[in-house]
C-alpha cells in the first residue's frame, strides 16, 4: 500500500502485527508510556474505546492489535497530528475499527454521546502550564504541558461520557500528583481501583504510575507489583 507521508515524516514499525505508524521527529513521538498503558488497560470483547488526546494515535493502534475491542475512537485538538493518525490508520487499514476525531478534550462530552464508552484511555500532558515552558504552540510542549488542557478537563469529561457503573478509565501518570489525581477522580465519581508503580530501577523511585478507576464504582484500591524498566 502506498502511503502519503508529508516531508520530515517517517514510517515506524510498531512490531505488532505488521503496523507501522506515521510520525515526524520534529514533533512529539510516542514514548514507551503509551506501550505501558495500552498493556495496564483492560479492553473486553465488542467494548467501544475513546482515547482522550489521541497524538498521532498509537494507543487506538496498539489497542486494536492487543484486544477484541469493537471499536476505538481518537480524540486530537492539534490537526497535524489528527491528520497523521487518520493516515496511519489507512495505512493499516484499520479504518472499520478506528476513528480519529478532531476536537477539544474540554468539549468531548459535546462532541460525543453521554455514557456511550466502556472505557476512556488517555495518556495527558503530565506538567502543570508553567513548568518550564518555552512556546506554548509547540507541539510537544502540547503533549507535555497542560496547555491546551488540565487533569481538571480530562476526569470531568470523562465522567460524563463513560458509561455508569462499569465504565473503565486508564491513565498514566507522574507520582508526584497521585494525591491530585485520585482526590480529582474521586470528585467526578471515577473511583479508583487499580495502581500500578513504574521504577527506572529497582533501587529508584518510581517515575510513572498506571491508574484504573471505575464510573461509580465502590471505594477499593488493589496496588500491583510494580514494572522495574530496566536490570542494573
């Protein structure tokens, strides 16, 4: 299959299936945080997925490979990289399972119907707006500060559109605002369930945390082993 890739993109092998996915290396490329969070979520036969920020859409792509999902939407405020996803997706042809749709985090609940996923996926901007940041238009300081959107947005707008009493929410994450992560997703009636601590090393403290929270769910948490990444 012919692919179009506009100039400095590229064609990645995702090493899943044959999948490759469009990216320019002078904007922001996925991270192995996004593998993380496509391996912590939990994704049951013919469930209807939204991926909250989608970027040039690694997750729906990883999560169409990885589970029995019937369908998997993407959701990008940034054109460029909705335009890559939508490529991506062609290239592989996944287009009967994946859906790119541009748009503001902060309106989703507008843009889509109220309680109609199972599960919300959403790998956000882990900075606050005013750590350290150089250009706000720059499309990776989009991806790493909350510019464009807060933590605020993304639990809010997912509590409305997850489906009441069983629908799932998966994020990753920095520990140094768990406190504000659980407190905010408690607030919008997402209840914690599920953590999971990711270590550089084994001797190191963690440097990422997978979360899994259930739309009024009842209040338990279950802590899993934690990922060390790499041996000494």
């Amino acid at each position: 299959m012919t692919t179009r890739l506009r100039p400095g993109e590229r064609l990645d092998d995702l090493q899943l299936k044959g999948y490759e996915i469009i990216q320019n290396p002078e904007g922001f490329c996925f991270g192995v945080d996004a593998v993380l969070l496509s391996d912590f979520a939990k994704v049951k036969k013919e469930e209807t997925v939204l991926d909250l920020g989608t970027g040039t859409g690694i997750l729906p792509i990883l999560l169409a490979a990885k589970t029995l999902g019937r369908h998997f939407t993407g959701l990008e405020i940034q054109e460029e990289s909705a335009d890559m996803a939508v490529r991506s997706i062609e290239h592989n042809r996944l287009q009967d399972r994946i859906d790119i749709v541009t748009g503001d985090i902060k309106e989703a609940a507008s843009i889509f119907k109220s309680a109609f996923f199972d599960v919300i996926v959403t790998n956000p901007p882990y900075m606050l707006e005013q750590h350290g940041l150089q250009n706000s238009q720059d499309t990776k300081t989009i991806a790493r500060h909350e510019v464009m959107c807060t933590l605020d947005d993304i639990l809010r707008e997912s509590g409305k559109l997850l489906q009441e009493s069983k629908g799932r929410f998966y994020m990753i994450h920095k520990p140094f605002r768990l406190a504000e992560i659980l407190i905010k997703m408690n607030s919008y009636k997402i209840e914690p369930k599920r953590l999971q601590f990711i270590h550089p090393y084994v001797d190191k403290e963690p440097s990422m945390v997978l979360l899994e929270g259930i739309k009024g769910g009842k209040s338990r948490v279950k802590i899993e082993p934690p990922i060390i990444m790499y041996k000494d």
